[in-house]
C-alpha cells in the first residue's frame, strides 16, 4: 500500500505541471487558470447557485466572492437570488461573458492539441484508456456513456485479431499453433479477395481498448459465412459478443444474402450460446483431431 501511496503522489505531482502547461494559453488574457474553471463550469450549467459552485471547484468563500464580483462589474455574468431559497444567490453567464468563454475554451483546445501532436496514434489510444481507466477505478462510474463501440477496422487490428485468437485459445484450451496459423489464413483471405459491398470486419473498443472481433465473409452468392468471433475475458458480461453477432447478420441482409453459416467448436460454450440467441440452428457436428486437441466441430446457420 504504502508503495502505492508514493506512486500516487508522484502522479499528482506530474499531474499537477501538466495543469499548468495547459494553462498557459490564459497568459494571453485578463484571467487566470481557477477563474477560467469557474466560467468553464457556468458555461456548463444554465445557472449555478455560488454553494455549489464553491463546493465543486475546492475555492474559498471570500475567494470565490471576490472573483464573482469582479466578473460582474466586468460584464461577464449576472448574480440573483435563488426563486427557490432567497438566502441564496443564482449565477450566470451574460453573453459577454459566454464570448470570454469561447476565447477561453478555444485557447485550452490549442494547448491540448500541441500536448497531443507529438504523440503516435497509438500512443494516444493509450492515453486515452488510459485515463479513463483512473476515471472509472477512482469513483467516476460513466453514467452516460456506451460501454463499447463497434467499429471498422483500422491499421494493426488484423494483425491483433490473429495474436488475440492464438494466445486466448492455447490459454483457455491448450490449442496449438495450427488455430492460430488457420486464423491467420481466414485473414489473409479476407484482406486478399476482400469485396466491401459483400464482406465487412467490425472490431468492438472498450476504452480505447480492442475488446473483441468477428467477420462477415462470402461462402457463395446467396450464403454468407460468419467468422472469427472473440471477446477479451476482461470484458465478457457486456453484451459485446451478441452485439457484434447483431452486427453481422444486418450487414449479411444488407448486402443481400439468403442464409448464413458459421463453423465453431462443441467447447466453445459462450459462444454457442449466442449463436442461439440470434436463431442460428445446429445442422451437422463430427469428432476430429485439430489444433492438437480432440475436438467436436460444429456447423450452424440460419435465413436471412
């Protein structure tokens, strides 16, 4: 604990010079980094009662006073008494100082975008799950936010759905390096005879993180084939893998196929059981010897 206790500190203290980069774009007005927060969250709310402003920004009440007077006098907000409880006072943003904000908001926006520009795409998806990781594990439980997105592939997510699916199955089940060379074989496939009105790849994101994968692929004019489902252990429970499957079949319709088909593997529970829920129906299962292991294979399907 005490271990973590310093790397925390350390954390903050860093933290706390990066603050300061990103509030050097307030050099060039009249306000300082705490009275530009306080208009940040006046824009936020259509009014704000100065209790609870106060209380949300960590300031002093004669600070805070002080600050919201000078602000007045200059035109940038108004200070009335709550309809609600006269013995408290509402605040706004006038226009005046709605246009202070845009000046203000547009110069931290620069700030972040030149902390950002050095950094590598995937560094700033890092960055990104990164601190959303902090936000989740200290106390912000993401109200309103989606879980996952599904979306297109990008750069380096095949090769990652060829990785994923030969390290989880030798984990999970002791499969050999022949899964994860017939994954690599699906996928090279795909990128070779690749026909984007008939075929698509969806890739699900957690965080900032791949979280999961499946392809839509032609087995002929009228069939098409799905393939290569996984979802990462650490987010298994969200629906990620019924979702992706959803994905699927609405391409497959699209793109104007009669049926479906899948091939997986008797073990393959999770997954079988989401293959059910979207109708798919078992139509032939035999025993065989594949990726070092005794292991039943099944095929299913279903209309489109």
């Amino acid at each position: 604990m005490e271990e973590l206790v310093a790397d925390v500190r350390t954390f903050n203290r860093f933290y706390t010079r990066v603050i300061g980069v990103l509030g050097a774009g307030m050099h060039d007005t009249p306000y300082s980094l705490t009275e530009a927060r306080v208009l940040f969250e006046l824009r936020a709310h259509e009014e704000m009662e100065t209790g609870e402003l106060r209380r949300l920004l960590g300031l002093d009440a004669g600070y805070l006073s002080r600050m919201l007077a000078r602000f007045e006098s200059g035109g940038l907000v108004t200070r009335a008494r709550s309809a609600a409880d006269a013995r408290r006072q509402v605040v706004r943003l006038s226009p005046h100082g709605l246009e202070v904000w845009r000046v203000l908001d547009a110069a931290s926006a620069s700030d972040v975008r030149d902390l950002l520009a050095p950094l590598a795409a995937e560094d700033r998806r890092r960055l990104k799950s990164s601190m959303a990781a902090i936000q989740r594990i200290l106390g912000d439980d993401g109200a309103g936010r989606e879980p996952y997105v599904i979306r297109p592939p990008r750069p380096g997510d095949l090769g990652w759905i060829v990785h994923r699916h030969g390290v989880l199955y030798a984990d999970e089940y002791g499969w050999d390096e022949t899964f994860e060379a017939m994954t690599a074989r699906i996928v090279a496939d795909y990128v070779r005879d690749h026909d984007p009105k008939r075929e698509a790849c969806w890739i699900a994101e957690v965080e900032g993180e791949r979280a999961g994968s499946i392809m839509c692929v032609r087995d002929d004019d009228r069939t098409a084939r799905l393939r290569l489902l996984l979802v990462e252990p650490s987010t298994r429970g969200m629906g990620i893998g019924g979702r992706l499957v959803e994905e699927c079949l609405a391409f497959a319709r699209r793109a104007g196929y009669a049926r479906i088909v899948l091939m997986t593997v008797e073990v393959l529970a999770s997954a079988r059981r989401i293959y059910q829920r979207a109708g798919f129906q078992l139509d032939e299962q035999h025993d065989e010897r594949s990726y070092g292991a005794d292991v039943t294979v099944q095929t299913w399907s279903r209309d489109l």
